[in-house]
C-alpha cells in the first residue's frame, strides 16, 4: 500500500509538469492553430535561466520563478509578431517547420555556450528535506511542486471561465471559428495568448531545474510526451490538457513500478493511451468533434 501511495504522488508529480506545458500548448493550438514545437525549448531555456541566474548573478529560485517566465513570455510575444503571425494564414506545416527549427537554434546556442553536460541547480533551502504523510515521508519540494501546479491551474481556470478577458480567450481558443462569428477580434489576442502558453513553459522548467538535470536536451523527449498528452485531453481543450497532463504521470508512474518486467511496454503505454483513445474518439477525450464539411 505504501509503495502504491508513492508511485501514485510521483505520478501526480509528472503530471504537474505535463499539465503546465499541454496547458501552455493548448491555448496556442486553440488560438493560432499553430503546433509549437519550440514549447521544450522554452522549457530548457526556462530551467537554464534559472540556472544561469543563480550561478552567474547569485538571484535565488524565488525570483526566477518570476523572472524567467515573465522575460521568456515576452520573448514568445516578440517571436510571434516577428515570424509565426506571418505564416498563420499558410499551411499550418509551415509554422510547425519554423518553431522545429527554432527549437534546433535554441538547444544549439545553450550547448554551445554551456555544453552539453547536465548543470546541478540546488533545491531551495526552504523546501529542503521531507514531509510526513502518515504512511510515508515525501520530498518537500515534490509537495511544493504539486500545490504549485495545482494552484497554477485553479488560477487559470479561474482566470479563464471568469474574467471577461478570459472568457474571450477561452472561447477564442476551443471555439474560435465560432468567436469570429460574434464579431469578436480574435487576432489582437494572439500575441498575448501566445507569450501566456510560452510563460507556462518557463515556468515549468523552473520548477523543473531542482529536481531534474538542467541540460540543452532536458525538453527534446518531454515534449513528445506532452503532445501525446494534448491530443488525448482533445486538441484546445484546456480541462481536458490538464486533466490528461495528470492521467498520464500517473499511468506513467505505474507503468514504471507496475510493468519494469516488460520494459517496451512501460516504456510505450503512453502512446498505447493515446491510439486507444484516438480509436475511440479521434478528437481527444476532451475534444470537440468537428462538424463534417
């Protein structure tokens, strides 16, 4: 039962970290229809700036988890005026070319300014240690990780479903044929929306840098998964990025303790989720289904 327990908040550990990045990629999907590849490199560079803060400037966790999503977030806004709104009204593939190869500049730059060795990033002293769960001692900062998350994504639930600027954006990203319609100028939330999904980005690889290697690779494999996550909650659907985010640390976690005999299949059920979900219904669990043409 303890082991269970264990693996279980491991799982709801991962899952905060794929809820933050799938619902960063959901509202940029939602609103640009833009598949943005880059979302691993800002999370790299997200875990590296606080790394590099730290090391070079002596600026401590607590103000890098502020500053690096805010200058990250802008950063994003610029890159979007400057390139990707250029190429919205072309073949989506255009801008899924672009932000591939902007994650390949990204990774290149740090490795070689840094290398491509993995950088140790201390946990703040404050969240040192353990916390007594009754059955079992858990790491303070996988605690503070998860409250964080979670509290991230009440905020933006909130955020969106009831503010009148978020419920614009909300409507513009899971229905936004529809939010034209209404006369609703999407575009001039496009940028801001865009810098949102990027700032989530860095700020999970913030969170990510105590507890992970900080290295220019850190979000080539993850953002696989985090696709993977995206299509099974439903392609801009924003409950359904984060609640899949959670699901699959969870299946991963268990895949991991539960299936180590079988290592191709612990290593693959997170892509078995997604073609059965697929199979049963192509546009996510969350999704909305469109309309034949």
């Amino acid at each position: 039962m303890t082991g269970f327990l264990q693996n279980t908040f491991n799982g709801l550990v991962s899952g905060a970290f794929y809820a933050l990045l799938a619902l960063g990629l959901a509202v940029i999907f939602g609103m640009l229809r833009v598949v943005n590849f880059a979302h691993g490199a800002f999370y790299m560079l997200g875990a590296f700036g606080a790394y590099v803060l730290l090391a070079e400037a002596g600026v401590p966790f607590w103000a890098a988890l502020v500053i690096m999503p805010v200058g990250l977030g802008l950063l994003g806004m610029a890159l979007e005026r400057a390139f990707i709104h250029r190429l919205t009204r072309l073949d989506p593939l255009y801008n899924f070319l672009l932000t591939f190869g902007l994650t390949l500049i990204l990774q290149d730059l740090v490795k070689l300014r840094y290398g491509v060795q993995s950088s140790p990033y201390a946990t703040p002293a404050e969240l040192s240690g353990s916390v007594d769960l009754g059955l079992f001692d858990f790491p303070t900062y996988r605690v503070f990780i998860l409250v964080f998350a979670v509290a991230v994504c009440v905020a933006a639930w909130w955020l969106l479903g009831h503010t009148r600027v978020g419920m614009v954006v909300r409507a513009a990203t899971e229905r936004p044929e529809l939010t034209r319609a209404f006369g609703i100028d999407v575009g001039r939330w496009i940028t801001p929306v865009f810098g949102f999904g990027i700032a989530l980005a860095a700020l999970a690889g913030v969170l990510a840098a105590p507890m992970r290697a900080v290295n220019p690779l850190m979000g080539a494999d993850l953002i696989i998964v985090v696709f993977a996550v995206v299509v099974i909650g439903g392609l801009g659907s924003i409950f359904g990025s984060v609640a899949a985010g959670f699901g699959i640390g969870l299946i991963q976690a268990w895949g991991e303790a539960y299936l180590s005999d079988w290592p191709i299949l612990s290593q693959t059920i997170v892509f078995i989720v997604m073609a059965v979900v697929l199979l049963w219904r192509p546009a996510g669990l969350f999704g909305r289904e469109e309309a034949p043409a």
